[in-house]
C-alpha cells in the first residue's frame, strides 16, 4: 500500500504537539521531528519570525545565517540537510514560536489545496542548486542591518520552502519571480545609501512605515 504523504498543515500541527511544560522547542526537536521534508520546513520555521510584516526583531540574522548554512548544502547537492551542533540546541522561545506555528499551521489548512506535487524539477538537482542560490542571496539580504527591510526577503524563503515541501516547481518559480523582485528592490536600497547615506535610510524607513500603513 502506498504511504499517504503527510500534508504541510498537519507536519505543522505535529510540531506543536509537545510537551507543554518545556519552556521552548530546539532547532534539534524541529530536524527529528521534520522526517524527509528536511529543508523545505526547516527553511519555513528558520523564516518564520522575520517573515511577518511585524517580524520579532533579534531573530533575523542568526537566523539568515542558519539559512545561508543550509543554501550552501542544497548547492553542493546534498539531499538532507545538517546542522551544526551548537545550532541544533538553540532554542525557539515557546510562546512565540507556538504563536508562529499556530497561525500557519490554520493558515496551510485553509490554502493548502491550491499547493500540490508538480513539475517535478525541484526534485531534480538542478532544481536544488537554483533553488539553493535564491534562498543563499535572499539569506545574504535578511541579513543586511537595514532596519524593516527583512521581511520580503524573508517571505520569499518562506515561500521556497513551500515549494520545497511540498514539491511544487509552480510554486517556486513564483518564489524565484518575487526573489528578483526582491533583489531589484535591495539593490536600489543600497544605492540610495551609497547617494545619500543615512539619511537615505531614514528615508526609506519612512517610505516602508508608510506602505505598510505605520506612519502617524
């Protein structure tokens, strides 16, 4: 009999199913418990807090570093991915990491239908290493200290790591589309820092506030 895959909302739902007396989840409880879904949802929870268009702030980095860990081992082709030991027991403060999970785990449950198993090429090694360079320059740009400019970059990891998961190449090629998206926007962040240094990047923290409807 075949096995019957596993959906995103229940994996999800799986992780938050511990022991509710521990005072948080370890990077190392989320690789054991992740099965072959390996960097796919290991690149959702890594770009989870930076991901909202409020992220938690102190996550962005550290985290963009874990991710440029992992791009570089879907680059050099490796099919499960590995972290370093120090890594593995850093752990995901409880409450907010259940928040996290919580709302995209009901989130995957009500839009999961549109994302299924298709075209293939993300399987394909080729696939993985495209697949690798995007999540490698979003993480090099989740990194970046430029204040309210992490999400997008993070979003777009976010939504690889769909792809990833749940073997949808319709789906990454969307997450590459916004990826250069992405990139086009850092890149004319940087040249109104280099024309206009900091106050070029008040101006753009204003510019985002106001977007995102913060300003006032």
């Amino acid at each position: 009999m075949e096995h019957q895959r596993e959906s995103l909302s229940t994996v999800l739902a799986g992780l938050l199913a511990r022991d509710q007396s521990d005072a948080g989840l370890t990077l190392g409880e989320v690789f054991r418990r992740i099965g072959d879904r390996g960097f796919g949802l290991l690149l959702i929870v890594l770009s989870l807090p930076s991901a909202l268009p409020i992220p938690a702030a102190g996550y962005s980095t550290p985290f963009g570093i874990l991710i440029a860990v992992l791009a570089l081992q879907m680059l050099a082709g490796r099919t499960t991915p590995w972290l370093p030991e120090r890594a593995a027991r850093t752990k995901l403060h409880g409450k907010f990491i259940d928040i996290m999970l919580g709302f995209f785990s009901k989130f995957f449950s009500k839009v999961e239908f549109l994302i299924r198993p298709r075209l293939p090429w993300v399987g394909s090694r080729g696939g993985r290493a495209f697949l690798g360079l995007l999540v490698l320059i979003m993480a090099g740009l989740m990194i970046l200290p430029i204040p309210l400019t992490n999400t997008f970059p993070a979003f777009v990891i976010f939504l690889t790591g769909i792809g990833l998961t749940e073997e949808d190449g319709l789906f990454s090629i969307f997450a590459g589309l916004l990826g250069m998206v992405s990139t086009a926007l850092y890149a004319m962040v940087i040249y109104i820092f280099i024309r206009f240094g900091l106050e070029g990047i008040e101006m753009i923290k204003e510019w985002i506030k106001s977007g995102a409807g913060l300003a006032g």
